[in-house]
C-alpha cells in the first residue's frame, strides 16, 4: 500500500509503468519512492547496486515494491536491454524520467576530447536513446510522458562545469524537438531545471559555508532545496494532471533564475 502524505496524491499514476534512469540516490532515489508512493510500478536503472538494493529494500511495504536494473547508460545497448525487460515484464511504460547524470566540477584547460564524449554521454546521449526505446510502446498507448533533467547551470553564470552545462542546455533544445515529434500521439516531453539541491552528493563534494552563502544570496527563498521538491514537480509532469502541457522548461531553484 501506498504511505500516507501531505502532498498530493496523482490516481493517474496508480499502476502506471514508470522507468527511472539513475534512480538510486540523489535526486532520482527522492522521485522513485515517490512514485512508488503514488503506487506506480516504478523500474529504475543504475550503476550503484548496493544504494539500489537499500532503496528496493525501503520501499518493499508499497503498492509495488520498485523494480531494479543494473545497467551503465553510456552503453547505449545495455540501456536498450534494459528498456526491453521493462516492456517485457509489464507490457508498457507510461512515463520516462531521464534522471541520470554527473556534474564533477572540471577546468576547461582540462577537458580532453575522451572527456567531453564522457561526460555528454553521461548527461546527454542516454537521454535521447531512453526516449528512442520507449517512444514506440508509447505511440501503441496512445499517451505518455517523457521527463528530461536539465539544469538551471546553464541559465546562470556557472564556471568549472563547461562541458556538464553545454549538455544541459542541449536537453533543453532536445525536449523541445522531441516534444513536437511525438505530439500527434499524444505523448508530452518537458524538462526540469533544477537548481542547488541538497543531496547527499552535494553535501559530501561541495556544501562549503562559502558555496551555501553563493547559493542563498542568489536565491529568493533563503534556504536550501530538497531532492522531494523535485520529485514532486516530476510527479505533476508525469500525471494527467498535466495532461496539456508539453514543450516547457520548468525551473525548480528558489527563485534564483
């Protein structure tokens, strides 16, 4: 059974097959247990068995206990596999988060070629291809909604993350095609744009007392953001509730864009 809340509860959600990449920590593990709360059959992929199966273990008790796959998602056939057992299983998958991605600060005198295709295929390529997978089990449904994470970095002043924000300002471009494709079938493509969200990564790399006072003197709200408030934005995208909206960039940062 789902766990009880304060925040909304989407019945269009309930039972529908939802695929998650990256989902085992961060921001994807906040938008897993909250699908699984919604009483989704949530699959997610990634890399980090051991976080996963943590996960997996937590949210055992709901509707439907999360579905895990290992899977590399720059190995574009993995990540193809993956999405295959989905359908396999379930037959369908009403809803794609393109969660998944890495934001390791870098110098631009730095980057190399290996890295660039690196870090686009973390935060970029596998997007595309996730999309290119379940598109056609969305088209025999006639419906679906495609979430891509993009990120506010590249809207404001950002430094050290060149190659992190050029992707992320490609799947802003990339939604917006999509979303145009597949609109006749009445699939919906949207991005979010988060911005300084408080992870357990953030905190381990970056949460200095100068980093927190550059972020909340930027933002409007004086306090950190939490990976839930993300989730739950993603949860209005994915439901019926959002039945007519596509092609928009939803920025989730405090107001500091």
């Amino acid at each position: 059974m789902e766990s009880e809340s304060m925040y909304a509860t989407y019945p269009s959600l309930r039972d529908r097959v939802v695929v998650v990449t990256g989902g085992a920590s961060g921001i994807g593990e906040a938008i897993v247990e909250e699908f699984a709360r919604q009483g989704s059959r949530t699959c997610f992929f990634d890399v980090q068995d051991e976080a996963a199966a943590s996960l997996v273990a937590r949210l055992g008790s709901m509707r439907h206990s999360p579905v895990y796959g290992h899977c590399d998602l720059t190995e574009i056939s993995a990540l193809q596999r993956e999405v295959g057992r989905v359908v396999e299983r379930f037959g369908a998958v009403d809803v794609l988060v393109n969660n998944a991605g890495n934001d390791t600060r870098h110098e631009l005198t730095d980057v190399t070629p290996e890295f660039w295709d690196r870090t686009l295929a973390v935060n970029l390529k596998h997007q595309f291809f996730a999309a290119q997978a379940v598109i056609p089990v969305m088209q025999r449904a006639g419906r679906g909604s495609i979430i891509n994470m993009s990120s506010i970095g590249w809207v404001i002043p950002s430094t050290h993350q060149s190659v992190y924000v050029t992707a992320k300002a490609a799947v802003v471009g990339m939604t917006r095609t999509l979303a145009h494709e597949v609109g006749k079938d009445n699939i919906r493509v949207n991005a979010v744009l988060p911005g300084a969200i408080l992870t357990e990564r953030q905190k381990r790399l970056w949460l200095t007392e100068a980093y927190t006072a550059h972020v909340l003197t930027n933002q409007a709200l004086k306090r950190m953001i939490l990976p839930d408030e993300v989730a739950r934005l993603v949860m209005f995208l994915a439901a019926d509730d959002s039945s007519a909206i596509t092609n928009q960039s939803y920025v989730i940062d405090a107001g500091w864009v």
